[in-house]
C-alpha cells in the first residue's frame, strides 16, 4: 500500500505522519523536522532511522543552494541516504517531505523512485507548495492513495487512513487489477467526502474479494456472504443495485452510498 499526504506548511502532514509511525511501527526512511528559535522557523534538520541526523537548512551560514531565505546542506542529506537503501520485505517505509529543497539531491530522487516502486508499504508527504514534474509524476500513479490534508479535515483524514493501514495486509494480497479498482475508488470516496463507502471498501469489500465471499448465480446476478447476512445483488446494463441498508439510504445510514457488497462484486468482474 502507497500513501502520500499532501497540503500547505502546518496543515499537519508531518504530525500526521509522526502518528502513523508510531501507531503502525514504519521503519525505514526520513524525516525533515523544522529548528525553531525564540518560536521562529530558522532552518530544517534531517532524521534518519539509521540513526544518524544532522542540520540541512538553515538561514545564517551560506551553501551553494538556496530556497527561499534558507540555505541548503544537500550534502548532508547525500552523505546518509545510503544507509536507508538497503530495505527488507517487511520495511514499512517513509518519507517526509518530498519538496523543492530535498528534489535538489539527485540522490534523494533515486530513494523515492527505489521506496514507490517496490514492493513495501510506503507512506509519504508531498509539498503542496513547490510543483515539478517529479512530484506531478508521484500524484498522477494509479497505486498511490492521495490525502490533502487542511486543519479542518484531520481528524477525519486521520481515521481514514488509520482504516487503511489497518487494512493493509489484505489489500496487499489483491491481485493488482483489484488493487488498482481499490485504490481509484479510494480516491473518488476522499474526493467526495464519503467515508461510510470509503470505510465498508478496506473493512469489508477487500475482505470478502480475499475469502471468497461473492457467489456469482445462474442469472447473473450475485449473493455476498456479508459480515451479518448474504445480500442479493442485482446486474443491469453494467448497473449492480444491492439489497442492504447503505445501498439504499435506509437506518443506521443518513445517505445511499456504494456499499462493500457491490464494490467486491465489482471488483470480482474485473477481469
């Protein structure tokens, strides 16, 4: 599974992060952490989980690389990036921040391209202040889930993407044409504000697509073993209409919504 957090300076990314971390014991990778002085911002240091952490932004001693009022030690970040290269299959990895003073390491790009193109789960915030083709490329994948957080939504992108992580081992035994179904449905959900459909698809629909749970019949149609009763679903002109309460708008739900038994059908017709 791929996440990336994306938003402003202080909209919460890194504290997100650094909860996720801690919740779900991710390993491997980088963090950039912001010096602060008199509660002024005056430069960024760089933490790696090898262990090693050194200044690599700062406002007073000059470097051959500036942005903004901050000169930037890509040395350092050069120096130590090699001791978090060599990752292991159950590495859950990351990286904070992808932004304009770190794409300055031509090193650094390699990571990311090595950590989003491998195997591991990989959890990572993006600036949503610098744009460049690189971080285009990383926002425009169809295996990346893509939260924009603000100070208003954090609570809420913070319960989402805990149901996902906790999801996470099942997701990745998904053959990838489910897991890409998964993913550009997660999005849409995030898009729209939907978290009943976005919380039945990790807690519910991935699972019965993994346990077999979905029974095509002779008609066409298809029953879901559900978590509490089999549901009837009905396919017309590549339309699935379902028997249960979200489906349909009816108690404990406030609005009709796709629900896990018609997204795992969906799923199960992919070819």
């Amino acid at each position: 599974m791929k996440v990336i957090l994306t938003g402003k300076p202080k909209s919460g990314k890194s504290t997100m992060l650094q909860i996720i971390i801690r919740r779900f014991k991710v390993n491997m990778g980088l963090a950039t952490l912001e010096l602060l002085k008199q509660n002024k911002r005056v430069g960024f240091s760089i933490h790696f989980s090898s262990g090693f952490q050194e200044t690599f932004a700062q406002t007073n001693s000059p470097t051959d690389h500036k942005v903004g009022r901050f000169f930037v030690n890509k040395e350092a970040l050069d120096r130590y990036i090699p001791s978090i290269s060599s990752i292991s299959n159950d590495d859950f990895l990351y990286i904070d921040e992808i932004g304009e003073m770190q794409l300055l390491s031509a090193n650094f790009k390699e990571l990311v391209d090595m950590y989003i193109n491998s195997n591991n789960d990989l959890i990572a915030t993006v600036s949503a202040v610098h744009k460049n083709k690189f971080i285009d490329s990383l926002l425009g994948r169809g295996d990346v889930i893509i939260f924009k957080i603000t100070p208003h939504n954090r609570s809420l992108v913070k319960d989402l993407l805990t149901i996902s992580l906790s999801n996470r081992n099942v997701y990745n035994t998904l053959p990838s044409p489910q897991q890409k179904y998964v993913v550009k449905t997660a999005n849409k959900y995030i898009h729209e504000n939907n978290t009943d459909s976005y919380s039945k698809l990790f807690n519910n629909a991935i699972h019965y697509y993994s346990e077999g749970k979905i029974i095509k019949n002779s008609a066409g149609n298809f029953t879901v073993l559900g978590n509490n009763n089999a549901h009837k679903l009905e396919l017309t002109n590549s339309v699935i209409k379902c028997d249960c309460p979200l489906a349909n708008g009816r108690a404990p739900f406030k609005r009709s919504g796709e629900c896990s038994h018609v997204q795992s059908v969906q799923m199960y017709r992919i070819a």
